[in-house]
C-alpha cells in the first residue's frame, strides 16, 4: 500500500467527499478519512489509494466506514484512466551508457564523497543533531547517476568495507545496491533517487541506540534487543522531525524490519500494510548485512545469502521482488572473492550479463594460495575454447578468505582494468 498524501487518480467531474460501508471498497479508491483516529491503526501517513485486494482487506479489519473521495458519477479506475490516456508509469529499459572501467575513474570520487558524507550524517544524528536532507539528497543523486551510466563500478566499490564504521558504510551499500535494484525493475529516475534515499537512511535510527548494544559481539539480552528493535521509531521520529524529507523515507525507517507473514516490528505489519519500498528495503538490507563482516556474525558468501533471502521469500520478503533482486544481483557481482576450479582465487571486476557464470575477473593467487602478479582474465574464453574448464568459478568466498582482502586492494590504489 502506497501512504502518500499526493492523489495519483483523476475524476471525470468535481470531486466530493463520500462516506461508505467498507464492504463496498474497491481497488482504485482513495480513502482520505477513517472512522477512528489514524494513530490506532497501522497506517502511517493520512490519506492513500487502495491498490490491491490485500489494502481494502485491511482497510475493512481496522474499521466499519471510511469517507473517500469521489464523483458524483462514478469513480475511474487506474486500470481504466490509463486506457483513458492519462499517464502511467512504464518501465525505464536501462543500457549501459559507458564501460565499467571507464566509469569506475568517474564514480570513485563520487563514492569516497558519498562514504564521507554519509558518516558525517550519521554523526549528526548521533550526536543529536538534525539531518542534512539536501546533503543526503545529493549524495543519492550523484549515486543515480553512476549506476545509470553503468553499474558495476559502484557496485563494486561498494564491497570495500570497513568493519569499523559498519553501519555508515551500510547505509551507504544499501543505497547502491536499491538504486541498482529500481534500475533493474526499470523505475524512472525520480523514483530511484526516492529508493536511494530511502536506502541511505533505513538505519538513522541506530544512531540512538546505545554503542555497547550495536556493537556487542555476544547475543543481546531481552532489554538489549527490545533497545536493538527501537531504531526503527527512533529512525521514525528523527526523519518526521527534519525538514523535507519525503513520507516514504520515514515509512521505510519505521517499517524495513516488518515481515509480509505478520512476524516483524515494531508493528507486526500484515502484507497489506507494508510499502513497495519498504519491501524493496528490507530485501537489500538483509543481504547486504549477511554478507559484511560484522561484530557478532561472521560474512556470508553472496551466494548463500542469496540463497537464504529465497528460502524466506513468501513470509519475510516479497516473493516477486526477492527473484527480481537475485535475478539482479546475480551469480557473481563485481567485487566477489571466488575460488576457481583450478585452485587459483580472484575477485570479480565485472558480470556478464549474458553469460553470468562466466564474468571478467582478477586473478591474486595461485593455486597454492600464494600471492602472484595480478592478471585479468575473461572467464568468456572458457566459452570460446581459448581457456579450459579449470578456470570455471569453482566457489564464491568472503572476504578476508585466504588473506585476499578487498580494502587492501583500494588501499594500494589498485588501478583495475575492467576491460
């Protein structure tokens, strides 16, 4: 369900108000009245359109009458202005406009920048200060357009972390990896800079949670993580507390950590009452943490955390969106550690969107696991006989495996080619 207090619908004639039973709700009405006070139901924001059986199913649990606005005539349907002529969203068919290595020397200033500006918001907000909307803005803008010019780069940086500043370069990795996710769904570009906002600033709220409860290594106690599970109201009332920052960004803050089967909080959500973005959110969030390096949990392999995101899809995630963001991240994004059959580890400098098993990578060890010069090889030449099937992916690893750590590479000022 979308709460947005701008009406996407039209009228044929002057709209009016009608009050109506919530047995004769349908898809297409938008609801801008309840017959309870809004703060005793689960709907964040005043006012919003029913979209799906599922909103006028929990419209109809919460309450007995709603008013709606109306037509003397009769109400159109999205389905029917959209055959009327009106506009309607399509989808955005996105190619690449550069080579990846060529944006790579473009986007890596943008995203020391972004890494930077982003922990400054998160001190602000640690420290009790406001959030700087328009830096934020314009973080997430300069990151739309690397990732619509090409993506892999910035997917890539994303993937050098420091284990030291973990929830700012979060924040920031779920930034990129929404903004490539809408990219791949074929979102305009307006609502990718929406998704990105919404990316950078889902955890805001940890910021009040105390440190020694983020980062505690053993397992939280019951009031330890009941303070863990209030980031999400703190995120909430710090965003409704800053000047123009968007409803959705505060929706996504207080809702990522919610479950379609009911299960999540702070609220216990049913799957009417969570957002496209905070479905989308909860998705890279999650895969996103179990593939970091954190205090308490060791990183997973980006295939395993694929793996465990569709074993929840259905009742943690968002069954169609959780095979979109698989289908989008793929076997091997860039910046992955991979054993190959041969024995030797390399990390992955780009995918091939044709051939996602066999992507250009970087080979750093041998098959004694010792340091050698590094050298690029193409895995397409398995495919055109130039290589033989010893240099297929044999495994993905974490990083760190093997002493093969990634920030060491960006440290050395490793300049890869990509091409």
């Amino acid at each position: 369900m979308k709460t947005t207090q701008t009406r996407p619908g039209r009228f044929e004639s002057e709209k009016k108000r009608i009050k109506i039973h919530v047995s004769e709700l349908q898809i297409g009405m938008y609801v801008s009245e309840l017959d309870r006070p809004w703060e005793e139901t689960p709907f964040l924001m005043q006012g919003f359109t029913l979209e799906t059986l599922d909103d006028v199913m929990a419209m109809a649990e919460h309450c007995q009458h709603v008013w709606i606005d109306a037509v003397q005539e009769a109400w159109i349907p999205p389905e029917e202005r959209a055959l009327a002529g009106s506009k309607s969203k399509k989808k955005v068919n996105y190619i690449n406009k550069i080579s990846a290595s060529d944006e790579h020397k473009k986007s890596l200033g943008v995203f020391r920048e972004a890494r930077r500006l982003t922990k400054s918001l998160m001190d602000e907000a640690r420290f009790g200060g406001s959030i700087n909307t328009e830096e934020a803005k314009s973080t997430v803008k300069d990151c739309v357009n690397s990732i619509l010019r090409n993506p892999d780069a910035m997917l890539w940086m994303s993937k050098m972390r420091d284990k030291d500043e973990y929830t700012s370069e979060h924040c920031l990795n779920v930034c990129v990896l929404s903004i490539a996710f809408g990219r791949h769904l074929g979102l305009e570009e307006e609502a990718l800079q929406n998704l990105g906002l919404c990316g950078l600033l889902h955890d805001v709220g940890k910021m009040r949670v105390p440190p020694d409860v983020v980062n505690k290594p053993e397992p939280l106690s019951e009031a330890e993580y009941k303070a863990m599970k209030a980031h999400t109201i703190h995120g909430r009332n710090l965003l409704m507390s800053t000047p123009g920052v968007p409803n959705s960004t505060v929706d996504v803050a207080y809702s990522h950590h919610e479950r379609l089967d009911g299960k999540g909080y702070p609220r216990s959500l049913k799957a009417s009452g969570i957002s496209d973005q905070a479905r989308m959110i909860a998705i890279v969030d999650a895969y996103d943490a179990m593939t970091a390096e954190r205090c308490y949990a060791k990183a997973m392999p980006s295939t395993e955390a694929l793996k465990e995101i569709l074993s929840c899809a259905g009742t943690q995630f968002d069954q169609r969106l959780a095979e979109q963001f698989i289908e989008m991240v793929g076997l091997y994004p860039p910046g992955s550690i991979v054993e190959l059959v041969n024995g030797c580890v390399a990390i992955v400098l780009n995918t091939n969107h044709k051939y996602r098993h066999l992507p250009k990578v970087l080979v750093v060890l041998n098959p004694s696991k010792r340091r050698v010069k590094e050298k690029v090889f193409n895995l397409m030449e398995v495919e055109r006989g130039k290589l033989n099937q010893s240099w297929l992916i044999n495994k993905v690893l974490v990083d760190g495996d093997h002493g093969v750590r990634l920030k060491e590479y960006k440290d050395r000022g490793l300049q890869l080619s990509f091409d």
